[in-house]
C-alpha cells in the first residue's frame, strides 16, 4: 500500500497491476464524491482503501465536518462486470428495506449514486461499523468459543430467511414465477459468462438441463425467502474486547434472492465441515435432509461452483479454476 499525498488529504489507495480486476479511484474522485454528499465542508482528510472483499473498491474515509469515519464504495465499471453479477450495488441498495429484522446490524446508507456524473461508477456512502472483522476477529480467541459466534449467524440467517417475497430472483429483478426458472435462468447466466472469459461452460449447461428435465422437484419451493447470497465471516463484524466472540455488524449483502433457504451461502458453509461451525444448526433449526432437498442441495452446489469458478478466474487462479471442474464432474452424475 502506497502513500499519496494529493488534494490536501492522505490518500492510500492498494496498488495493483493494471489489468486486475479491482481498481482504485483516484484522490480527485473521491473528494468530488464526498463533497457532493457532505456539502462544502466534507473535505476529505484521508482515505484508506480496504482490502478486505474481492468485488467492490472500498475505502475508510475520516471527513472534515464528519464526527466519525465513513464508508465510500465502488461498484466496478459496468464494462467490467459479469452478466451474472450485473449492478450488485444496485441490487443491495434495493434490498435494504427487507433487512429491517436486522437493521441493528447493518451499515445505515447515507448516499446512494448510480448517475455516473462524478464517476463512471456506481457508489455508496455509508456508515462505519464497530468491531473488526470476524477473521481477524476470531484468532483473538480460543477455538471452543467459536460456538458462539456461530450460534449468532445462525441466528441472523435464520431472520433473514424468514423474510417473505412475491418472486423468484435477484431481489433487484429479474423476477420469475417459479424457482425452476430462477434457478435455470442463474445457470445460464452463469454459462454465459464463462463463455465471454473462453472457460468450458459444458457441465454448467449439462446441470442447467437437468434442472429444466427435473424442474417439479425445484418447484416443489413455492415461497420465495429472502436469502442473504453470501453472508459468512468475511461479511461479519465482531467486538474487539469481548469475552466471547460477538457479532457487531454485518455487511456486503449484495448478492441477495428470493427463493429456497437451501440454496443460501451460509447454508453451504455451514455444512462444509464438521468443527465449530456446527453450532451454526443449533439456532437455524434442523436442515430437510430427505431425498428431494438432498437432490436440490446437489444441484445449489454446482450453481455455488460455477459463480465461485468466476471468481476464481478474475483472481487469476489457475489451480482453483480447475478443481471446480472436479468438484462437478463428481456431483453430475448424482443428478441424473
């Protein structure tokens, strides 16, 4: 991280190469930014970027007229975003009034700007969350006390999830009737995208097939929940002193749908492995394990696979890349 001195304010942007996939704003843009939401007192004194998430350009910015720091975010150019991820930023900001059972939690949104006239970019300034974040978080504990923590996202899963809608989809659009078509409509998408980066999309298509073949076993969900798209703990404040990990804040819930609670991130995480993270189950409630939810968790996998196998290209790697070519080659079969 490099320091910049420009406009009168420390400015410390993350250097990267110039065709990675992140990219930094420049010192003039952020000011510009804050004076049109801070008025003509909202010189910027600094600006950290964090380095934190993979998506969004994020920075910590203290304000001259502000009593504490803020958060100023930017969506990337929409030149540079996958179909299947198309105007996150924007889909989050549409889903803030269906998180109120958790609105203690959330960052409060002081600006929202998609007119692209200071930037060419989407951005959002919001409030600063207490706490650091839960990796960090957690390593100040012991491992047996982890439970506690995620006994708590249990539990905010568990609220969210119980959040009703209309529609299948994006909370932001499109909408679908019914899960089946949410869920073919997301594997194409997805297909579509590893076209446009020359990565074989073939067993994605093959599962979007077999999903169109078996579309009554989806469609047995008839009520759309609201699902939070990656909540984990990489999305989690925790206290700094607290005795026993405790979460402070959430944030970054731009990848939320309406449809099956099954198909939810931290659901996937949850049963990952069999540690602390079991504690996960005991305020969420016990899973549907009979064999038409066993079939659909198989098929949420492949769709977890092919957005992670995205992610995994704009990062560059390689290795991980092809495991996800393995992974679902071992879960096709199943699906037949």
């Amino acid at each position: 991280m490099s320091l910049v001195q420009n406009v009168r304010m420390d400015f410390q942007p993350i250097e990267r190469p110039a065709d990675a996939f992140q990219q930094s704003v420049s010192a003039e843009e952020l000011q510009a930014v804050c004076h049109r939401v801070f008025g003509a007192g909202g010189r910027v004194v600094s600006a950290v970027e964090m380095g934190l998430g993979m998506y969004n350009s994020t920075y910590r910015v203290t304000v001259e007229n502000q009593a504490r720091p803020v958060i100023v975010r930017f969506a990337p150019e929409p030149d540079r975003q996958f179909g299947s991820e198309r105007e996150f930023m924007r889909n989050e900001y549409a889903t803030v009034p269906y998180l109120t059972a958790i609105a203690p939690l959330m960052p409060k949104v002081i600006a929202a700007d998609w007119s692209h006239e200071l930037v060419g970019r989407d951005y959002l300034v919001q409030t600063l969350l207490d706490g650091v974040p839960a990796p960090e978080g957690l390593r100040r504990h012991p491992r047996p006390t982890w439970t506690a923590f995620f006994r708590q996202l249990g539990e905010i899963t568990r609220t969210v999830h119980s959040v009703r809608g209309r529609a299948f989809g994006p909370v932001a659009g499109p909408a679908y009737e019914t899960w089946s078509g949410a869920v073919i409509g997301t594997l194409r998408d997805i297909a579509a995208d590893l076209d446009a980066v020359a990565l074989d999309a073939a067993d994605l298509r093959k599962a979007e097939a077999i999903a169109a073949e078996h579309h009554a076993v989806l469609d047995e969900i008839t009520e759309p929940r609201l699902l939070t798209g990656d909540l984990w703990t990489v999305n989690v404040m925790v206290a700094e002193d607290a005795d026993e990990p405790t979460v402070t804040g959430v944030f970054d819930l731009d990848r939320t749908s309406w449809g099956d609670p099954a198909a939810d991130w931290p659901i996937r995480m949850a049963a990952a492995k069999q540690d602390e993270r079991v504690a996960f189950w005991e305020t969420y409630g016990e899973r549907d394990l009979s064999p038409s939810a066993a079939w659909r968790a198989r098929l949420y996998e492949i769709l977890h696979l092919g957005a992670v196998r995205l992610e995994h290209h704009r990062l560059a790697d390689t290795s991980a890349i092809a495991g996800t070519y393995d992974a679902v080659a071992a879960l096709l079969p199943r699906l037949a």
